[in-house]
C-alpha cells in the first residue's frame, strides 16, 4: 500500500513538473516573440518603400558588405536569406500587383520554429506574408503566398491538367511513329545488300593475241637462193618464174618442236 502511495505522489511531482517546465517555455517564447513580429513588420515595412534600384544594390553587395549593413540595421538575418527574401518579394508583387498595405502580425510555434504571418493586401489580390525563425530567433525565410478564389484555382489545375495530358499523348504519338518505321528497317536492309550484289567484279581485259613476227629475209640473199631453188625443183620450174620476197615459219611445222 505505502508503495501505490509513493508511486502516485512520485507521479504527480513529475506532472507538476512537466507543466511547470512548459509554463516557463512558454513565458519565454511568448516574450520573445514581440521582438520577431516587430522584426517581420520592419522588413515588410522597409520592403514595401524600396524601390527596385535599392534592391538591385542589394544583389550587387558583396556578403561582408551587406552583413555589415544588416548588423547596422540591428535585423537578425544573414546575407544569404536576406537576398532570398528580397527575391521573395519581387516575384511576390508580380503576381499579385503592387503592394498596398498589410494587417496584424501573429506568431505560432512550430516544429521547425516560429512562424510570424500577416496578411497583406496587393493590387490584384491578397496573400499571407510568412516569416520563419529558427531556434536561434533569426530569420530563416519569408514566403507570400497568394490567395486564390475557386475559379483561378480550376482554371489553374484544368490547365495544368491539359497540359500533363497533352504532353504524354504527344510523346506517345512520337513513340508510334518510330515504331511504326520499323517495317522499312527490312527492306533497307535488302536494298542495301542488292546494290552491294548488283555490280559484279568486271573481268580483266584480254590481252591482244602477238602478232606473228615476220621476218624480213631480203637481204639475206644466201637463204633466199636456197628455198628458191628448193621451190622451183619441186615445181618442176626455173627460179626466174617467181621471186621470194618474204619468209614465215608456220606454228604447226613440226620444225618447231625440235628446235
């Protein structure tokens, strides 16, 4: 009994405990937040009255120089986020016009930090002006976004529709239509290889037969009496009947094969 009784006395310490610990948190967080919204309305209100030259200043600033800027203007946010909220808000009055005037500021606390909104209203519509510290109480980031009414939201999502849709029936079109080359891929290849077959390799020339060699026997007046005589004793005749003016061996004398 005494150990039930000692068990639910050490449980409503650690209670009490627990949500003192959270009480304190809380004082905190609630005493410092009246710096960052302070801090959010300065930067809205500094933003709101520069003009683009000031802003393009800005982006030219070297980080040593714009941090010693911002040291000066006492705003817990470095180089880096600073030029990112500058961005921020130059595409945040391209949407929705210029900027106007803008409302109360409040502070929630987050799992990332704290978030200090306003809601601002601007030529063309009105958005919320978000600011994000970290656990540190320095500005992290600042985000517009812009409210939008039922229309302008269809009109948008039908519009992205289309387009998504659009773009997948396009490249499913190009995609049949490379396929569908395909069947010529045969075809090319036969036309290929019949050109290749088509030119046959031409045969050498011949080579023309060697005229048979005449041998000019004129002068030679020895051999010339010899087969004259030869001839006319086979005739039965006299030399004086005929002349010898030339002399050709036959191919098929069968002088030649002894010789």
């Amino acid at each position: 009994m005494k150990k039930k009784l000692s068990l639910i006395v050490l449980a409503c310490a650690l209670t009490l405990g627990v949500s003192g610990c959270g009480s304190e948190a809380d004082t905190t967080t609630s005493n410092d937040r009246e710096s960052m919204m302070a801090y959010s309305e300065a930067i809205v209100s500094s933003f709101s009255q520069t003009p683009d030259e000031v802003f393009d200043q800005y982006e030219e600033m070297s980080d040593l120089q714009l941090n010693l800027m911002l040291l000066n203007t006492g705003f817990p946010v470095d180089s880096e986020n600073f030029l990112s909220m500058v961005e921020s808000w130059k595409a945040g009055e391209k949407e929705c016009g210029e900027f106007i005037s803008y409302g109360d500021f409040e502070a929630e606390m987050t799992s990332s930090g704290i978030v200090v909104s306003t809601e601002a209203e601007y030529e063309n519509k009105t958005a919320d002006i978000e600011f994000t510290f970290d656990e540190e109480q320095k500005m992290d980031s600042m985000t517009i976004n812009a409210h939008y009414s039922t229309s302008e939201i269809l009109k948008k999502a039908g519009l992205n529709t289309i387009l998504g849709m659009g773009t997948v029936f396009v490249v499913l079109i190009f995609i049949s239509f490379i396929i569908s080359l395909f069947r010529f891929i045969p075809e090319l290849e036969k036309k290929f290889k019949k050109n290749k077959t088509a030119e046959p390799a031409k045969a050498p020339a011949p080579t023309p037969a060697a005229a048979p060699v005449v041998e000019d026997v004129s002068d030679d007046t020895e051999l010339v009496a010899v087969i004259a005589a030869a001839i006319a004793a086979a005739e039965g005749t006299s030399t004086d009947g005929f002349v010898v003016r030339s002399i050709k061996r036959r191919q098929s004398n069968k002088w030649n094969k002894w010789n």
